[in-house]
C-alpha cells in the first residue's frame, strides 16, 4: 500500500485532474490510497472572505463564495458531463457553496472571526476537491470512494494549527481505510483537515495535506509515500532565483527538514515527521512531468558536505541585551519561557555572555513579547531580514564551509551566523534585499562545476 498526495496545483483545474487520474491509474496495483489538497488558491481565499465578511464587507465576500462555486461547477462540467452521478456530485459541492454563505454572512452580522470559525470556512477547500476528484477518478475508470478525512484524522483543538492525535488516527485508519484497500478500492481523502474526538472541524497549518498523507503512511504502515507537486522534486536551491539548480534525486529525512524549515517550498518541516518515524520513504514528482525520476526522501542517502541553498525573507531579528545579567544563572531560560509564553517560535539564535539575538518569521505577537522581553533588558527589533541556510548532512565534517561560505558572500552585510548543534546546517542572516544574491553567490560556490564538495 502506498500514500499518494496531490498538491493544490495538481488538481487545480480538470486537466490536471486527468493527470492525476493517470497517476493513480498507473499505480493501481499498490493499492493507493489518495490525499488531495484544495484546488489552488481555493484556501487562501476561503481565509480571506471569511476576513472580508467578519468586517462587514459582506458583498465582496459573497462574490468571493460565487467564484469559487463558478470554478468548481465548470470542473464538475468538464470532468463529469454525461456522467450518471455527475449531477448529484454538482449539487452537492452547490450546497457546499451555500454554506460557505451562509457562514459568511453569520461572521458579517457578528462583526468578528475566531480561529474556530476560520477552520469552519477554511475546511470546504479540501471536501469540495476530494469529492470532485473522487467522481473524475470513477469516470475514467478508478474504483474510487470518498473519505470525510474529519472521521480519521482526529486532533486536539487548537485550531488553524491543531495537533494530531497518532493512536486514534491509526485506529480509525485501520478501521475504516484499510479495508477499502483490502477490497480492491481507493479512498480519497482532503487533506489538510481533521476534527476533535467530539467532531468540531480543524485544520492542520500550513503544509497540512502533506501532514495528512504522512500521517496516513505511518498508520497504515505504507510502504512509501509520494507527493505530486509541480516541481520536480527538491532543487539544490530556488530555480526562480538560481537558473542553474539541480534536481536532487536522493536526499535525507533530516536535510529535507531542514530545507523545508528553511524556505524550500515543497514540504513544510513537520510534514513528514510521521514518515521519518516510521522510516517510511517520501517522494516528490511532478504531475506535469511524470517520467522524471524526482526526488527520494530517506534515511540512507548519500551524505553530502552541501546539499542545498534555502532561503527566506520578511524575518525579524530580536536582540535583549542585559548587560546586569553577567554569568548569571537562567539568564536564557528567562527569555525562551517568553517565547513559549506567547507561542513564538524562534529560528536562529546567537548568544554572548550579555546578550541574546533570535530571528522570528512570525511576528504577529511582536509588541507583547518585546513588552515582556523589556523586564529582562534592553530590546531592539531589526526588520526586514532574510535567512540564508547552507543544508548538508556532511558540514559538521569539513572545516572549510564556513569559511567558504564567508568568502562567498563577499561584502554582503552578515548580521548572524550559525552553524546548529547538529552540524547540518550553516544559517547567516542577512538584509532582505541581499537574499537573493546571497543565494546566487553561494550555490556558485558550492555547486558550480569543479567545486569541492
């Protein structure tokens, strides 16, 4: 048996959805089980219209709602016509579309959104897709059946980031999909949602529908999990901004995660988690070009000095300063219970004996935090900075990458450097503007033809 999870490109209008099919057509004899995200741009503007409406613009929300009923009827028409059930299967995503409305125009009269009622509206992305994608899997031929993925992927009930609950999933897995697949069938399930043991919907975050295929995968033991894209796979860097990137065909659990923690754009970090737990390999494709050979995800790839260039804007860097707290004990404690406090999470971090530096890429809940930070020290926020992360399982091994990497980046203005506990990646911080040429500078150096590796 294996996991196969489509991304909101692969399914974002019916040709794609065709080459879906020939996909999972082409796999039949696995026994595939299918995860699907929302057609693209479908969530983020179901979250936006559910903004729009909760501050009284009602009527732009609702036009919102039209176009996404619009988009997928004409899917549902093109994939389904002269299709027995296809009648039924348009009716039902119409009803869907109803409900979004209606939703829309309760948050309109209330004057305000919850994270709760986010995941009431965010979640329809995923059910209209799965069952679209269920009734196109049947009329060419796929014996395929819909799965509500609330009644499997159970979650606490933090929502918009819910936390999954693995023992529960695995029962329900075993219970309710496995048996499908025992019996010749391929269920399709939405990723990217859940719901609480008492059946309030959630959602899982961002990178969620690959969540959901790896927690699949990990409940029902699959032997690998494949998640098509429109990529081929994981690059040595972002080919939109370095022309000459590579495909990796081969790469490791944990460089992948820290690629993906990183900025690359093809998995969220905690996405494959499930899977690297339970060693099941991860591959990424491309819809559009199914014949490439992709990128395989395992623990036994070849172990590189430098794998990859990732990089990411629009951080924010946080320096405290306390100049009084000299060698004195708890002195970090302090300022990490602040961050968990208010649900922060930092990437890298410099200290001294006085003083500590973060970055953040969230920082929604800035001016609390540096309110708090305040009755430890000094506080001073630098915006608009980017992280640049050199990924090899092998950097902890050679003396000279740092080095290298310095002179690389040549006058570029470098306000951090990193190198994490683990030895697999090199992080520098530097202005926003520089990410990109300090992306180019570097992948020159470390994967240009001649260089050492």
């Amino acid at each position: 048996m294996i996991v196969v999870k489509f991304g909101g490109t692969s399914i974002g209008d019916a040709d794609a959805i065709r080459r879906a099919a020939d996909v999972v057509a082409s796999r039949a004899r696995r026994s595939p089980v299918v995860v699907v995200s929302a057609a693209s741009g479908t969530t983020s503007e179901l979250l936006a219209l559910a903004e729009q409406a909760s501050r009284g613009h009602l009527i732009g929300a609702l036009r919102s709602v039209e176009h996404i009923r619009e988009r997928h009827m004409q899917m549902c028409d093109t994939l389904l016509r002269g299709i027995p059930t296809g009648p039924d299967t348009a009716a039902e995503i119409a009803a869907m579309c109803d409900e979004i409305a209606s939703l829309a125009e309760a948050l309109a009269t209330l004057g305000h959104i919850t994270p709760r009622s986010l995941d009431a509206v965010a979640c329809f992305g995923e059910q209209m897709s799965s069952l679209l994608v269920t009734e196109a899997f049947r009329a060419r031929g796929i014996t395929a059946q819909h799965v509500d993925a609330r009644e499997i992927i159970v979650t606490s009930d933090h929502f918009n980031a819910a936390e999954p609950r693995p023992d529960a999933i695995t029962d329900r897995a075993r219970d309710r999909i496995a048996p499908l697949v025992r019996s010749g069938i391929v269920p399709v399930l939405g990723g990217y949602i859940g719901a609480t043991e008492s059946g309030i919907t959630t959602t899982l975050g961002r990178g969620g529908s690959d969540y959901t295929a790896s927690l699949l995968g990990a409940a029902l033991g699959a032997e690998d999990i494949e998640i098509w894209t429109d990529v081929d796979g994981m690059l040595t860097a972002d080919p939109r901004v370095v022309s000459n990137a590579r495909l990796i065909p081969q790469i490791r659990f944990d460089e992948a995660s820290e690629l993906a923690s990183f900025g690359a754009k093809v998995l969220h970090p905690n996405t494959i988690a499930p899977a690297v737990r339970r060693g099941i390999p991860v591959y990424i494709y491309n819809t559009r070009n199914p014949l490439e050979s992709g990128t395989r995800i395992t623990f036994d790839a070849p172990r590189r000095a430098v794998t990859a260039i990732a990089a990411k804007g629009d951080v924010t860097m946080v320096k405290v300063s306390a100049p009084r707290m000299l060698l004195a004990q708890g002195f970090l404690r302090s300022v990490f219970e602040i961050f968990e406090r208010h649900r922060t999470s930092v990437d890298v971090v410099s200290t001294s004996e006085v003083s500590v530096s973060v970055t953040l890429d969230d920082a929604s809940r800035l001016d609390e935090l540096v309110v708090d930070l305040r009755m430890l020290g000094d506080v001073s926020v630098e915006r608009d900075r980017a992280i640049v992360a050199i990924v090899g399982s092998g950097i902890g091994d050679r003396g000279d990458c740092m080095g290298r990497a310095l002179r690389a980046l040549g006058e570029t203005h470098v306000y951090m450097v990193s190198l994490s506990a683990t030895g697999i990646n090199l992080t520098v911080v530097v202005e926003g503007p520089s990410m990109h040429d300090a992306m180019r500078a570097l992948h020159a150096e470390f994967f240009s033809p001649g260089s050492a590796q």
